[in-house]
C-alpha cells in the first residue's frame, strides 16, 4: 500500500508542476486561451456550491483553430465511474455546433449565429440547472436546451474547465480549444432578462447599483448569489485562478507535458 500511494503522489506532483508551462508575454491580458492538454480543477461542486439546489454557470468563449477529432469540453462534471453528469462541447468539425451531455445522455444545436472558427467573436454561454427542476443552455440570449425530464444531482464531482475530467484523473480527455475571457457560478437559477443584460454587457453583472434601505443596509439582489467569478485577467504565469467573488474557490491549472497554455488580449468587449 505505501508503494502504491508513493506513485500516485509522484503522478499528482508531475502533473502540477508541469502545468505551469504558461507563454509570459507582456502589458494586460484579458483571456486564456487553450489549445489542448490544459485544464482547470476548481473544487468540488458541493463545496463551492453553499448546499444550494439551483445553480447558474457562465462562461464568456471565443474559438480557434482545432487539432484534434474529439469534441472540446467547454467544462465537465464527472462522476468517479466516468458518468457525465453535465458538459458543454463545441463540435471539432462544425463551426456552429454545441454538444451537451445531460446525464450521459447527449444533444447537438446548430446556430446560423455562431462561429468557433472565429477566435475573434466571443459568446456567452450560460448554463440553468438544478437538483429539483430543468437544465436549460443559453448562447448570448438564445435558448437551446430546455431539458425538464433530467435533474442534476451533484455531490462530490470536480468543477473542472476545459476537459472533460474527474476529481480521480481516471478519466481526462477532451481538451478545449479557444479562448475563455470569464467564469461565474451562481447558486441562483438566473432570469432570461438577467442573461440577456450580461450577454449585452460583458462587463456588467447588474442593471442596477446595489440599493441600501432607510438604515444603509445593502437590499439583497440576485448579486448576493455570486460564489465564484473567475476573470482570467492575469498578467504574469502562474498556476492559481483567484476567485473574486470573496468565497474563496480559486482554481489551479494544470498542463500536460508537450502543451502550454496562453495568457491573450482577446476578450468580450
């Protein structure tokens, strides 16, 4: 058994420390950009997630040029047996096609709007789901997917962006291509009107200022659900992805040997 555990930990410790293999270029930096063999581990969704049941998960995307025959996995959650419970996909031979897999089960939505090709066009893509209700995939303010038959019963599966992975490493594959500008995760299922304004305004994640009562208390708003943003805004390598959301579910990035990942100036405007 020691042996055992001593391979297991020299894999884990070859696997971090090479995935600080980032391209340092220079002035502010707005996105990351992906082009296979990296990924992002974040937490277990359970423990970000505050015990709630409904969640919002956002991405601002852009595409590129793909090397590859899979499908690149948007985000994942995976279960210890390889079961997909929930992952986003872009097709690797159609420039408009998302891939879904909702409990393993698998949908395709063509868009006339949407081009992955395009390095230079960038998407919002939400993500509506919960333990109780249906799971519905926004790109921009378009609704594609409106699955009321699957619930999504997380516990212990990893938030993993730009793989399809779980929390054992068991199964990893599926590496993104593209560019990913920015992460939110809400435990709120969000309104179209509130996905519609961020898609319209990628630098905004409220209509309104926050409102104070007679006493100065901030009034709660949809704002107090945010438990993790990830701005990819990162000027210098480095292995952390720091939540600014104040809850402190900051990701580490990991990049096998042969790849790197990119620090870009692409970005939503």
């Amino acid at each position: 058994m020691g042996l055992a555990m001593s391979k297991f930990y020299y894999v884990i410790f070859i696997l971090f420390f090479s995935c600080i293999d980032l391209i340092n270029q220079e002035s502010h930096y707005n996105s990351l950009f992906f082009s296979g063999g990296s990924w992002i581990e974040i937490k277990e969704f359970n423990e970000i997630s505050n015990n709630s049941d409904d969640y919002s998960l956002q991405f601002w995307i852009s595409g590129g040029i793909i090397d590859t025959n899979e499908a690149p996995a948007i985000f994942s959650l995976t279960d210890q047996s390889g079961d997909i419970l929930l992952s986003l996909l872009r097709d690797p031979n159609l420039n408009n096609r998302i891939i879904t897999i909702i409990n393993s089960q698998v949908y395709t939505k063509d868009l006339n709007e949407l081009d992955l090709f395009d390095s230079n066009e960038f998407h919002l893509i939400s993500i509506v789901f919960s333990n109780n209700s249906s799971v519905e995939v926004f790109i921009d303010s378009t609704s594609i997917i409106n699955d009321t038959n699957n619930l999504i019963n997380i516990n212990d599966e990893l938030l993993v962006i730009g793989a399809i992975a779980n929390k054992e490493r068991t199964i990893l594959k599926n590496f993104w291509y593209g560019y990913i500008d920015e992460i939110r995760l809400w435990n709120t299922e969000l309104s179209d009107s509130i996905i519609t304004f961020h898609a319209e305004h990628p630098n905004k994640l409220s209509q309104h200022y926050r409102y104070t009562d007679i006493d100065g208390n901030p009034i709660p708003t949809y704002l107090d659900s945010l438990i993790g943003i990830w701005r990819l805004n990162i000027n210098e390598p480095q292995a952390t992805i720091i939540d600014d959301s104040g809850f402190s579910n900051d990701g580490y990035i990991y990049t096998l040997n042969g790849f790197s990942l990119q620090l870009s100036k692409k970005g939503a405007d």
